[in-house]
C-alpha cells in the first residue's frame, strides 16, 4: 500500500465489485474517460478486469491501483501506470475519481502525486504520459498543478457526446517530478 495524508493506493480486490458497478456505468464517468461508447458494464467483465490488474502486475505490464479514503477505508476510484516500456522507462498514466462528489476536492491531485512519486522513485521512470480530453478542465487544472505540461493536441480526435473534441497529450520527466518535489517523498 501506499498512503498519502487522505488517500491510499492499494490492489484492487474482488470485494471492491460492488462499488465499481455502483459508479461506473455512469455515463458522465464514461464520458470522461472516453469509454461510453463501449456501452454498460456488466460485473462479470469488471471481475474479469480486476483479475487483469494483478496478471500485469505480475508481468510488470502495469501497475494499477485503488483508491481508498485514509479516514474510513472507503473505495473512491482508480488509477495507475499502464503500458510501462521498460527499455524507454516511459509509462501512461490514469485516473478516474467514481463519485462525482468527491471531484474537485484534492483526492485526484494526492492520487496522481502518489503515483508519479513511485514511478520515478520506485520503478525509476522516466516519463510518463497522459490523455485527457479538450473538455474536461478539471482534469487539466489538475494535471497541470502537479507538473504535467501539454506537449501535443490530436485535434478532433473523438467523438463524444454528440460533438468532437480534442485529445490533449501531456507528461512529465522524472527530473522535472524530482525538481517539484525537492527531493522528497509525497507520501
């Protein structure tokens, strides 16, 4: 486990099923993250997926983790580091904070500090990278805050919701991570 002040990462567990299909066929969540137009989720395909997650840990592939409340052990999304190239030492990063509740309250930005603290520090990265869409500010406002920089745009790229938007390509060094952070550990 990792722990930060409010939040903590750990593996996803089977027990957490209920939660996921509690949130995550909502279509505002789907949009984000640019998954709705694969339709619901059924709990036997997100079974399947939480099964996935410790397969490619194992395979050193990703690193994908839940995200829990440090006061009352609550699930509250997921996030992780996924295509890791181990010869580039590059990797993708993603979140996805489920309760539209908790948005805008600082889980997201600990979260992604978290991760970016044991890429670079732990699995000695050197890159990583994200997507996020033209439309989702909050997302970026985030990302920018803990270092991110936008480093390329796919104009158009989507079609969501009825209308085209725009897929914004950032990352973030290992350098530039260790700079902000002076050093020290987030956690």
């Amino acid at each position: 486990m990792i722990e930060g002040k409010r939040v903590r990462l750990r593996s996803f567990e089977l027990s957490d099923l209920d939660e996921i299909m509690r949130h995550w066929n909502n279509m505002e969540l789907r949009n984000l993250l640019g998954s709705a137009d694969r339709g619901p989720a059924c709990r036997s395909d997100e079974e399947e997926w939480v099964r996935s997650t410790w397969k490619q840990r194992q395979e050193r592939k990703a690193f994908t983790f839940a995200i829990e409340t440090v006061a009352d052990g609550k699930l509250m999304g997921g996030t992780g580091l996924f295509d890791i190239d181990w010869t580039s030492r590059s990797a993708t990063f993603g979140i996805s904070i489920y309760d539209a509740k908790k948005w805008g309250k600082g889980y997201g930005q600990e979260s992604t500090s978290l991760v970016l603290d044991f890429a670079f520090r732990t699995l000695n990265l050197n890159r990583v990278e994200l997507d996020t869409f033209d439309f989702n500010k909050r997302a970026q406002k985030c990302y920018l805050k803990v270092g991110f920089k936008e480093v390329g745009r796919r104009r158009k790229a989507r079609f969501i919701d009825g209308e085209y938007c725009d897929d914004i390509i950032m990352d973030i060094l290992r350098d530039e991570w260790l700079a902000k952070s002076k050093g020290r550990k987030t956690w």
